[in-house]
C-alpha cells in the first residue's frame, strides 16, 4: 500500500482519493494478480494460444490504479468494457474452434450470441458469464451518455483531478467482476484448494482480505 501511496503522490499529487478507496483497489488488484499467477499456471497447461486474452484482461485490471483515481469517466468506463470484453474472447476461445485472428475481428455482440448458443459449453458456466453482460452494458451506456462542457480544456482537466473521486461504485463493480471471473476459471479449469502449492497458499493467506478469503476458498472447495 505504501508503493501505491507513493506512486500517486508523485505522478497525481493533486488526485482527489479517499484512503479507504485507495486501500480497496489497490486490494483488489493485488487479489487478482495473486488468483492470476494461479490461472495462468492453468491456463499454459490447456491452451497457451490463447492465453493473451486473459493477461490483456488482467492488465487491464491493474490500469485501473491509474483510471480510477484520476477520476476520468471516459478512460474508467473504456477501461471496464474492455476488462469485460476481453475475458470474454477468452472463454469463447475455450469453447470454440476459432483462430486468434477469427476472435479478434469477432465484436462483443457476436461473442456474446456464440456463447450462448454453444452446446459444449456447461449451462452453468452460461449462467455464470451472463452476469458479465449486466455490467458491459452498463459501462457502454455510461460512455454514450456521457457529454462534457467546459470553456478552457486545461481547466477542465485539473478539475477533474481535483475533484471529489466519484468512481467508489465502479471499485464495488470490479469487486463483483473478478470475484465472477474466479468462479468461472476456476469451475473450468476444475481447480481446487488441495491443487494449490505451498507458495500459493501462502500468497492466498497473505494478500487475500479475510473476507474475501473465505469466499475464494470456499470457491476452491477448501474443508
């Protein structure tokens, strides 16, 4: 926390973020890296081709340090979409016959219509993946809604940072999200507590909120 502290003092002195909100994003992008190392060593086991989409989706988790406490609309909203777009291309890829180059010119609507129409994908894992749709929807709409005024762009753009930090539901939202994401890779890649090594477990029971633990390890069906 304190690197993070550092980090935005130095190149965002003037952001606007509560302590409270700094310390749970930050939390939360450092649980989703360590559920990252885990996946990727998952991942590499049953399809390193398609890998990329998953790391583009856990990188753009952590641009989030930068997005939120600048406190811009555009660059968080953007952000989010392609948080879940790309997690998205990344499932389908694992269900699918398609070629990186096919996925990639594939939009959301259409990856979106493919995986519910595929039969080799468990219903459960559909229903898992619907609850993506509510929130691409709901940072597509934020985008298009979004219209801005002002008379000086430097001006504008100062305020903005300075500006009381209006994105707590978005921290709320990306909770939800990766907390999503966990159930869904880790019902695919039908991983569980026991599979775990000691390095990360250890990581697990370090940089995990308790809360939080608990859920991810009851995912991980730990007894």
């Amino acid at each position: 926390m304190d690197e993070y502290d550092e980090f935005l003092f130095k190149y965002f002195p003037n952001a606007n973020f509560s302590k409270d909100d700094k310390r749970s994003l930050y939390g939360l992008v450092c649980e989703n890296n360590v559920m990252s190392e885990i996946f990727l060593k998952y991942i590499s086991s049953h399809n390193t081709d398609f890998m990329m989409y998953y790391l583009r989706y856990r990188d753009g988790i952590n641009k989030l340090l930068i997005y939120v406490p600048v406190n811009d609309d555009i660059g968080v909203y953007a952000c989010m979409r392609y948080i879940i777009e790309q997690i998205l291309k990344f499932i389908y890829s694992l269900y699918g016959e398609n070629s990186i180059e096919k996925i990639n010119r594939t939009s959301y609507r259409h990856i979106k219509e493919e995986i519910r129409l595929m039969r080799n994908m468990p219903e459960d894992i559909k229903e898992k993946v619907e609850k993506l749709y509510t929130y691409y929807a709901k940072y597509s709409n934020n985008i298009h809604d979004k219209s801005v005024n002002y008379d000086h762009e430097l001006t504008f753009l100062g305020e903005v940072l300075k500006n009381e930090n209006k994105f707590k539901g978005s921290i709320s939202d990306i909770k939800n999200i990766v907390f999503n994401v966990y159930d869904i890779l880790i019902s695919i890649f039908e991983i569980t507590y026991e599979q775990l090594n000691l390095s990360e477990r250890i990581k697990l029971s370090e940089v995990i909120k308790r809360n939080r633990k608990e859920k991810i390890l009851e995912l991980l069906k730990y007894s």
